[in-house]
C-alpha cells in the first residue's frame, strides 16, 4: 500500500494526471481539454510533430530503396 502521508501521493489526489487521448503536431491533447506543448522529446523530434505525412513518405521512400545499408 501507498504511504497517504508523502507530498506526491496527495499531490495525484489533489491533481490526477489527465490522459493523453491524441496528438495534433507538437500537441498532445488530454483527457480534460487541454492541448500541452509536447516538450519532453528531442529537439529534432519535437520540431517535426506527430503523424508528419512529409517525414512518413520519407521514410517509406528510403526503405523502399536499395541500398540500405545495416552497420551493425
């Protein structure tokens, strides 16, 4: 059982944590209707967003073609 007594635990009582139900390009929009910059990816990641359909094409585009090339 959880200690009722520490900050955190009151804390999540006070504040329960909102689900992530989507994403909308660097957006995550929770369970309660706020839409929260994204800022817990890398700087590279961040800045291309969710479900980009320039970075998907890409990378289709870039495993479709020979030449790939495995350095492991």
């Amino acid at each position: 059982m959880a200690p009722t007594n520490s900050l955190l635990y009151k804390n999540f009582q006070k504040h329960p944590a909102a689900l992530i139900e989507s994403t909308e390009g660097i957006y995550l929009n929770t369970s309660d209707g706020r839409k929260i910059l994204d800022a817990t990816s890398g700087a590279a990641v961040a800045c291309l967003g969710y479900d980009n359909k320039d970075v998907q094409k890409a990378v289709v585009e870039q495993l479709a073609a020979e030449g790939l090339a495995d350095f492991c």
